[in-house]
C-alpha cells in the first residue's frame, strides 16, 4: 500500500441531523447538467434519465434546501429554458470548492500517513 | 445548508491505479473483528457473515495488500485463535488515523465554505 501506484479517494455529502443526505455528488451532477444545457429535458437526456424522474429529484432537492433552484423561462424559439438561481449556483460552487479543498489535502494526509 | 443542524460527511478509500479497492471502511471492519474477537469465526458472527465469506474477504484483502494479515493459533482450550500480524495492525492505525485526520479537516473545511 505505500508504493506510489496507490492513492486516496473519498467520497463527500452534507447531512441533515437525522442522516438524511442534504447535498452530494448526486445532486451536484444535475444542478451542473442543467446549468450546461440550459433546460431540465436537455440536461436529463445528457444524464440518460427521464424528464418526470429529473424534475422529482430536482422538487427533492429543492425540498431539502428549503430553497428555489430553477428560474423558468417557458417558451420562446427554443423551447423551455431554465436557469439557475442564485442560491442554485452558490450551492454548486460551494460543494466543489468542499470537494477540490478535500481531494487536495486528502492526497496530503496520505501521503503523509503512508509516505511519509 | 448553512444552519449548524447540517454537517459534512466522508467516506474514504485506498485504490490502486486500476480503480479497485486497496482497503476501505470494510476492509478495517474486518481486521478490527477479528482483532476484538481472537478468532475468525467470532468475528465473522459478530458481523453476521458466515465463516466461508469471511474467509474470502481475508484471502482476497491479503491477495492485494501482497501480505500475510493473520497469525493462526490452532487447537488449545478455547480453539483456534487468529490474531493480526503486525503488517495487518499497522494497516489499521494507519487507515483510522488517515479517518480521524480526514474527518477533523472536513469539518474545518465545511465550516470555512459555508459558515465562514
């Protein structure tokens, strides 16, 4: 295990006080799809889900934070856009600077547990 | 997400370059049993499994550790004893310490990201 072929990996989530997954990498994927393809179809569709199994998971999410995630914006020549709110994008920002920091100074402790 | 009922939670793993798992959160459990329980049959009740797939688990976490984790002890009053090899004792206070240093700085982190 102390040769430099292996290495550390974690996985990250925040919980509410009962266990219950508040945000993880599930829910960061799909803010992230929507926020690429600019519509729930299109980011569902890219993610191989369903549009009704996206948008359930999206009102899960939004439950949780107790916050509004998606700004619609219906018709138009392309369709049904949605962007994301504020508070959508302060969410995946913060959990990928939580992830980058972690995975950063995980490799360190490692290194320095086995390694070192 | 920012009020102190919310906390941040790992999970954390060893792998080899190929993605398959060196030693993780299950792997620990089984050495911590048999070192609680002196023998791999008390360990494998004390997790509910049966002797034959705990046996299997310890075969294959020494087949890619490449290291002897057990001692065998057989016959005397109490039956076969198995107890950890050094090897397999420095692999547990190495990945509990790499878990107690990790779950301390994820909680800073956390706390620096989103009540900072």
């Amino acid at each position: 295990m102390e040769n430099s072929n292996t290495r550390v990996r974690i996985k990250v989530w925040i919980e509410c006080e009962t266990g219950e997954t508040l945000f993880g990498e599930g829910q960061l994927k799909i803010l992230e799809a929507i926020e690429n393809y600019g519509s729930i179809s299109a980011a569902a569709k890219s993610m191989r889900m369903g549009y009704r199994s996206m948008w359930g998971r999206l009102k899960k999410i939004e439950q949780r934070m107790g916050k509004p995630l998606l700004i619609r914006q219906k018709g138009g020549v392309s369709g049904g856009q949605s962007i994301l709110t504020p508070e959508a994008k302060v969410m995946v920002h913060r959990f990928k600077q939580l992830q980058v920091r972690l995975n950063d100074v995980s490799g360190k402790i490692f290194k320095d547990i086995y390694l070192g």
